[in-house]
C-alpha cells in the first residue's frame, strides 16, 4: 500500500514538474519573440536618425539650413523615432511582466520542492 502511495506521488510530482517546465518554455519564448522586436524597432530608429541625419546635411550644404525644423523628411523621422521609442517601452513592460510571471513560477517551485 505504501508503495503504491510513494508511486502516485512520483507521478504527480513528475506530471507538475512538466507542466511547470512547459509554462517557463511558453514564457521564455515569448521574451524572446518580444526581444527581437525589441531589436528591429531599435534598428529601425537607428535607422530615422540616419536619415534625419543625411536630410540635415543636405539641406545645411543646399544653405537652407534654418528650414530643418520644417523639412518634411525631418518631421516625419522625428515622428517615426517618437512612436518607435513609445513601441519600446511597451516592449520593455510586455518583459518585465512576463519575466515577473517566471520569478513568481519559480518561487512557487522552490517553496513546492522544499516541503
């Protein structure tokens, strides 16, 4: 009978163990997914201060400099790298919450494996 009891609790101990792991797999994929968004957006307003950067050049060397503020091309990368850092902290929040759910799931498994 004792042997029996031992075995079920193997099992159950083995299935939570798995289901654990498949929810930190789950999780760590989505940080990861979230990480290489991270990483295009920020490309992409490397990418907007290059060009800003080209417009301004152009438009000092063309002696039109006092105009960049009003420059389309100016306008519209200012207006890109704005909505793209606003994309950036929602990413870096969308981590810190699911990378708070990991801790939180460790926590659990710590204080479940130390009873």
């Amino acid at each position: 009978m004792e042997m029996d009891a031992m075995w079920e609790k193997i099992k159950k101990n083995l299935k939570d163990g798995a289901a654990m792991s498949m929810e930190k797999i789950e999780e760590y994929t989505k940080i990861g997914k979230l990480k290489v968004e991270e990483m295009s957006a920020k490309r992409k307003i490397e990418r907007n201060y290059i060009d800003a950067g080209e417009r301004v050049y152009e438009l000092i060397h063309e002696g039109k400099g006092s105009g960049v503020a009003d420059d389309l091309v100016i306008r519209k990368s200012v207006e890109n790298i704005s909505s793209l850092k606003d994309e950036l902290t929602v990413i870096a929040q969308k981590i810190k919450d699911i990378s708070e759910v990991v801790n939180d799931q460790e926590s659990e498994e710590e204080e479940v494996n130390s009873i």
